[in-house]
C-alpha cells in the first residue's frame, strides 16, 4: 500500500534519513534527486519480500554446526587462514 511518491534532495534526504526510513515503512516512497535529477528511489519491501527477507537474515545469523566443505569443517578453515 504505497501513497504518493515524495521528490527529495540527496543533501536533505542524508540530513533527514532516521525520518525517512520510518516514514518508509509507514508506506510512503521517495525519488532522491541530485540537482534536480532523479538518481534513486527508497522505498520499503512488499509484504511476502519483507517476509522473505526476515527469514533469510534469521538463516544467515544461525551458526552452521557441522556444516563441511568438501570434508573440511568451516572452523578449521578459519583456524588455517588465522596461521
């Protein structure tokens, strides 16, 4: 549910970007302009891609235990290239 899309500078967009990014989930999208032309567009994920991305963070935090490479563990790897 998206509402009406909001041109703003690049230098207030930096000044104002806490501001921003709530107002995003909120619902609302911004053009970011610099000089007057666009160059980038924030605006927030759908609901099934917010979702999505939710579970793939909580996947990527998650320690793999036991997970190998070719037989070698993940942590032996490490150990190597701290030698």
């Amino acid at each position: 549910m998206r509402t009406n899309t909001i041109t703003i500078g690049v230098s207030e967009a930096k000044a104002r970007w806490s501001e921003l990014v709530r107002r995003v989930g909120k619902g609302e999208s911004f053009i970011i302009t610099k000089r007057g032309k666009p160059k980038g567009m924030l605006v927030g994920p759908e609901e099934d891609e917010s979702q999505r991305l939710i579970e793939t963070t909580k996947k990527a935090r998650t320690p793999s235990k036991g997970c190998r490479l070719n037989g070698l563990k993940i942590k032996d790897l490490l150990e190597e290239g701290r030698r």
